[in-house]
C-alpha cells in the first residue's frame, strides 16, 4: 500500500516542456497514474517549465549545447522540490542524468518510424534535384546527404507546428517528423508517410515516453512502478547503452532500434559523418538480458569499424 497518495489539495506535479506534444505526453502520464490509483484528474497538477532548448530557435542544437537545453531547467526544477516528476521525450534525454536523479520508468513506446511530409509530393524519392528539405536533426540532415545529396538541407528548429508552419510558408518542399508525435497530436491531416527502419534507421529511442524522478523518492517509485512497460524499458536498455558508448551528445549523428523477438533482442545502429558521406551499421542479436551489453559492444564494433578520422569533425 502507497502511503500519502496525491490529492486535489496536495497534487502530484508533473514537469513538462510546453508544446502541444510535451503537454500531449504529460496528460497521457496523469491519465495512467489516476487510471492505476483510482484518483481524480485534480489529484496531479501540469508544470509547465520553459527550456534553453525552447527559447532559443535560431541556432542548431550542437551550437547551444546539445540534448541537456531540453532538460536541464526541468531537472533542476525537480532537484529543487517545485516539482515530483518529468516527462520528457526519450530521443531528447542525454544518457546521463543529473545527480540525485533517475530515469527508470517508460511509457508503451509509439510507432518508432519518422515520417516524410510534404504537400507536394509523397516520397523522398519523389523530390525534385536539388530541392530544399528542412530538418533540425543531425542524424536526419546526414541519413539524406547519404541517400540524395543532390538535396539542400535547411534548418528547420520549433516545435512540430512551427515546422509544419513554415512548410506551409514554403520555406522547404518537405520535412520529416516523428509518427509517434503525430499520433499522439491525432494529427491525421498532416500529409504524410512514413519510413520503414529498413530505409531510414530512425533515433535511438524515438517513440518512447520517459519519466523521471528523484532517486530518493520511493513514493514515486512504488507509484511510477505501476505505469512502466517492461517490454519498452528492455528495449531502451539496449539502444540507450548503445548512444552512450558511441557518443551522448547532439554532435554525432547515430541512429539504432531495438526489437524483441521472444526472449531475445534484436539490436541495429548506424552512425553517420554529418556531411553524409559515409555511414556504418552494425547489427547483432541475443537474449533481453543482455541487451545493454551487446549495446555496448556494438557500438565498440563500429568504432573499430571506423578508424581514425572518422570523427574528425568533432
């Protein structure tokens, strides 16, 4: 039994960026937790917290610090007591959390694919020679160097609207987004078509919903278990051992996925130069529990596979 369960006059806060999918995200992890406790929607309160991430818009990430802008305001936040938990979207989290914090509940994981999406044409192969994409991600900007480099690649930084926004306004023939964000936003309208992970390997994570915690707060914990989808943690063990072996940060472009195949664990990676000039996979398969192990060792194998000069850029 769960000692001093949240009420209307003592919520539960739940921390969260302000996006319609961040908020999107944050209700489905209220509406599980009230679902599980048999409590009232009032019972949890919605923090809205404002991240360097969201503020600045005019700079790719690598120039202004990589994944920790969309986590870094949260978390000191939740190490301050002015909130009880974060929900954040998983491709965003850096490997490491913060001290005093932990990262240890995942949400059932969405549709993993990134979507293409343009109002003119419905395929990448589709695209005029030399048309004009927009994309913020690393991993994205070099998986299509690698496919057409004849194509010029923009910056496209904002939340899902603003880029769809800006499609609209003609800045760039096409755009990729996440299936996952646009599910969860029913933002059936939206032109678009999704890409299989054979085609376009898609970010380590992508589709997952984490939640974090204090590391001392076992009310949390014992709440947060009730809600944790294994089968969504598994694979996240293995794909997140795999980033941080290879490189946490924003800078790199690396994409991975793993799938479950009955006990065991299906694991594929890639990682990219950022101009799209060369990319190297590696895949490897072995029983769930050792899923952050091969990760591990994955990632070892394509940097053996790499070689000096690979990473030069950095």
């Amino acid at each position: 039994m769960i000692q001093n369960l949240p009420t209307p006059q003592n919520p539960l806060k739940i921390g969260t960026r302000g996006s319609p999918l961040a908020l999107a995200q944050a209700y489905e992890t209220r509406d599980r937790l009230a679902r599980a406790f048999d409590l009232p929607i009032n019972a949890f309160e919605i923090v809205v917290i404002k991240t360097t991430g969201d503020k600045v818009q005019d700079r790719p990430l690598k120039e202004i610090g990589g994944k920790g802008l969309f986590t870094r305001e949260i978390e000191d936040d939740m190490l301050a007591g002015k909130i009880d938990i974060a929900v954040h979207s998983m491709k965003d989290m850096p490997t490491l959390q913060p001290a005093g914090l932990v990262l240890d509940t995942y949400l059932p994981r969405e549709d993993v694919r990134d979507a293409f999406i343009s109002p003119r044409v419905n395929r990448l192969e589709d695209l005029p020679q030399g048309a004009v994409v927009g994309t913020s991600s690393l991993r994205r900007k070099a998986q299509l160097k690698l496919r057409r480099p004849d194509l010029e690649v923009v910056e496209f930084r904002g939340n899902m609207q603003t880029r769809l926004r800006k499609l609209d306004e003609g800045v760039a023939e096409a755009t990729f987004l996440a299936m996952a964000g646009l599910n969860r936003l029913s933002m059936d309208h939206v032109p678009k078509s999704p890409i299989e992970a054979e085609t376009m390997l898609p970010a380590v994570a992508q589709g997952a919903i984490g939640i974090e915690r204090r590391m001392d707060d076992m009310r949390m914990a014992a709440m947060l278990e009730a809600i944790h989808d294994v089968p969504t943690g598994q694979r996240l063990a293995a794909e997140r051992a795999f980033l941080a072996a290879l490189d946490g940060s924003c800078e790199t472009p690396i994409a991975g996925l793993a799938v479950l195949l009955g006990g065991n664990i299906q694991l594929r990676g890639e990682v990219l130069r950022p101009d799209g000039s060369q990319a190297l996979n590696a895949a490897t398969e072995c029983l769930i529990e050792d899923g952050a192990k091969a990760g591990r060792e994955m990632a070892q194998d394509l940097l053996q596979q790499a070689g000096d000069g690979f990473f030069d850029w950095r």
